[in-house]
C-alpha cells in the first residue's frame, strides 16, 4: 500500500513552472484566436483599444490575487483567501462557487476542440472518429499526465504554450512585415466615430480572456517561496498575456483588413488571413495553435481544480479523503480522480446532450459567471484583510483603491453574462449557476447549524516557510 500524507511536496516548481501554470489555464492563444471573431464583430477595428483597455483591467484584479500570495500561502487559492478576510462562512461560500466552475473547467476545455479535431480528421483524412472518442482519449492524456506530477505535467503545458503563442506570433509579424510601416494604422486605437459604446461592450468581452490566471495559486504549497513569486507570477502572466493579445489583435485586424468588412460572418478569421499571407491551407497551423491551447487549459486546470479539492478535504470541509496525498508522486491523488471523473461526466453528459459547441457555450456562461462573483469577494476580501490582518502594511491605493476598481471593472461582464438573458440553453446556465449558490446557501446554514467546528476549519491551514 502506498504511503500518504496531507502535505504536498514543497520547493519542487520554480517561478517559472507557476507562470507557465498561469499562462496556460489563460490559454492565450485560444483567446486571441476568438478574439478576433467575437470582438472583432462588435467593435471593429477599435477591438485593439478595447483588448488594451482590458490588459489595464487585468492588473488590477491581478493586484488582488498578488497581494494576497504575498502573505498567504496555500493551495486553496480564493476559498482561503475569502476566508483570511471574510471569515469562514464567506470563504466557505467562494469555495462552494469554485467547485462548480473548476469542476468544469477541464471538461470546458476539452469538448470543443475535440470536435473541431474530429471534423478536420474527417474532412482532411476521412477518418470517421467521433468528438466523444476523442474527449475521452484527450482525457486519458490529461489525467495520466497529472498522476506522473505536477512537473511533468507543466512541461507539456510550457510545449504547447511554445506553440501556441508561436503559431500566432509567427502569422502577426508576418502580416506586419509583408504589408510595411506604410500599411500599419493608428485607428485600431482610436475610439470610433460612432462612439465609445462598441468599444466598451468588446472591452466587456475582452476582461474575461484573461480570467484563469489565478490558478496558480493552487500550486503554492509546491513552489518555492511562493510568497515572493507568486505576485511577480501573477503581474507577470497578465502582461505576457495581453501584450501578445495586443499584437496579435491588431495584426489580425489589419490583415483582415482594417475595415473588417465581413467579419461577422466569418467563423474562421484567422484562417482568412493566414490563407492570404501564408498560403491557401496554412491556416491549419493556427487552428492547431486553438486546439493545444485548449488541452494545455485542460492539463493545468485538472491540477489546479484537483489542489482546490485537496485543501477542501484537507480541512474535511470535504471530504477528508480529499485531502491526502499520495507520497510516492507527491500528487492528490483522490483529489485527481475525482476531478477527472467529473471531467468525464460533464464533458459527456453535456456534449451529448446539448453538441459539443452548445455545451462549450453552456460551459463558459457558467465559468463567466461563478468566477466574476468570487472575484467581487475576493476584492472585498482583500480590504478587511488588510485592514485587520496586517493594518501595519495597510497602504490606500493597493490595499483600498485599486481593489474598489477590481470590484468595478468585473460588475460590467458578469452584467453583460445574465441580461439581456441569453438564448437557450445559455440562459439555464445561469439558473445552474443560481441554483448551485442556492444549494451553497442552504449547505452553509445547515453547517452553521450542526457542524460549527467544521465551517470555522475552512481556509484556516496555511503552509508556513
């Protein structure tokens, strides 16, 4: 029988290792290869302005989860984090939400790429292999991957990062080069003459690509002097992150042409503008770019959710089986199959149910939504943290105004998910998400009730360096 413990193996990732963690769950080249079709078919050109301004907006949530790293380390992330400075009842709750979204997060990941393979494996090879067949051997990839160690696991996510940003980086400075300083234009940056409204709704849109970078906080317990690293890691992927978004958006646009004429009614943008500046059918190495993007989130959100579920269990919130590691690996190994089991249970149940693009919808209405809710307490959080906690350290603009603004910017988004209501089945997923806080609510009362002992444990085991 294998040994256990409820300590993961400290001092095995290095800086490095976390930010390639962040990077990954953000999925930047999946989000840049979107962006341009979504945002593109809002704003137009401005799509450039309104990804600069949500580059700015992502430093100030970044601020958040970098102060708090900065003096808690734990895998726990914002359920530990809520629970510092809201107490445990809150934390409780924020961890409540992160189930639901990280519970999803990896089968998100890996439903629509899947069928996006199945059909190019059809059309290019017509080799007949179902989305399904695919989802499941992309799953057996991730899970066998994450019970080598979380090394192993990372350094896949650092090749197809590689590619990834490569891929697009590759194709933009192309275009750049190929048309000339004489091409390039300003308005890409300019406010329309229409107004600012587009440019906000698309700067809406544009806030959540960045989402996921918190992640790897999850991995603090196993990194060295996470308290050091983890704010540089967490400044440091939003700004990798929009920096490329920023070029890659405003390459694409002019290489679509910075009229953009027909954009809204082209699915595959990229491909238009890798056809015309690389070659017809080159656009598949950025469809492929698209595609590991998205298993490089699933790699790294099946360890980050796993970690979130072993400090849950840890402090038998959950589960206490949750929360013991497997000694050997140094992996929670429950704690992983139980995320790839979900995994597996969402990402077939709802891609059966719904197609695989619908529940990839379905999926990212209830990641939107979960996550921008515990970003409001995290925010919230962060002020009594500070003020209570380490009132030595309490400075008004990091530790007041800039969270007050980090609130702000994400109360546009998580509007903009629910109302106008979307069309079904998007709109149930808002119920879901309702319905989950709900049952949350009611778990709470009824721990409040019997189970006190229990609900004061929740985000109180910190690791000490």
């Amino acid at each position: 029988m294998s040994e256990t413990s409820s300590k993961l193996r400290s001092g095995q990732l290095k800086p490095l290792n976390l930010l390639i963690m962040a990077l990954a769950i953000v999925g930047p080249g999946a989000g840049a290869f979107f962006n341009l079709s979504t945002l593109g078919a809002v704003a137009g050109p401005a799509m450039v302005l309104s990804v600069v301004l949500s580059l700015v907006a992502a430093l100030f949530l970044a601020n958040t989860v970098a102060q708090f790293a900065g003096r808690v380390s734990s895998a726990g992330m914002f359920y530990t984090f809520v629970s510092q400075g809201l107490g445990p009842k809150l934390g409780f709750l924020a961890g409540w939400i992160l189930m639901a979204d990280y519970g999803v997060t990896t089968a998100f990941a890996l439903v629509f790429p899947s069928d996006q393979v199945s059909s190019f494996l059809l059309q290019t090879f017509h080799f007949n292999l179902p989305w399904w067949g695919i989802f499941i051997l992309a799953l057996g990839a991730v899970f066998w991957l994450s019970v080598r160690g979380i090394r192993p696991s990372l350094r896949t996510d650092m090749i197809f990062l590689i590619y990834e940003l490569g891929a697009l980086l590759l194709l933009s400075l192309t275009v750049l080069f190929k048309l000339g300083p004489a091409h390039w234009s300003a308005v890409p940056f300019q406010v329309p003459h229409t107004g600012f409204s587009t440019v906000g709704i698309a700067w809406v849109l544009g806030i959540t690509a960045f989402l996921g970078f918190e992640g790897a906080v999850t991995a603090s317990e196993e990194s060295v002097d996470p308290r050091r690293a983890l704010p540089k890691v967490m400044f440091g992927a939003v700004i990798i992150a929009g920096i490329f978004f920023v070029i890659t958006s405003y390459a694409g646009v002019l290489g679509f042409g910075v009229a953009m004429k027909g954009i809204a009614t082209n699915p595959l943008p990229w491909n238009t503008v890798a056809d015309h500046f690389w070659g017809n059918g080159l656009g598949i190495f950025v469809d492929i770019g698209a595609w590991v993007s998205m298993f490089a989130v699933g790699i790294a959100s099946q360890n980050a959710a796993a970690r979130l579920w072993f400090a849950m269990g840890r402090e038998e919130v959950l589960p206490k089986a949750l929360g013991a590691v497997k000694t050997e690996r140094a992996i929670p190994l429950t704690a992983l199959n139980l995320q790839a089991g979900l995994t597996l249970v969402v990402g077939l149940g709802l891609g059966l149910l719904l197609g695989p693009f619908p529940s990839f919808l379905f999926m990212a209405t209830m990641l939107t939504l979960g996550a921008l809710i515990v970003w409001i307490l995290a925010g919230i959080s962060l002020i009594r943290f500070m003020r209570t906690k380490y009132r030595s350290e309490f400075r008004t603009f990091p530790h007041l105004i800039v969270p007050i603004i980090s609130i702000l910017v994400v109360l546009p988004p998580m509007y903009s998910t629910v109302w106008p209501e979307p069309p079904p089945p998007l709109n149930i997923a808002i119920y879901v998400v309702a319905g989950w806080i709900i049952v949350g609510l009611l778990l709470l009362w009824r721990l409040s009730a019997n189970s006190p002992a229990v609900l004061q444990r929740a985000g109180s085991l910190l690791v000490e360096e």
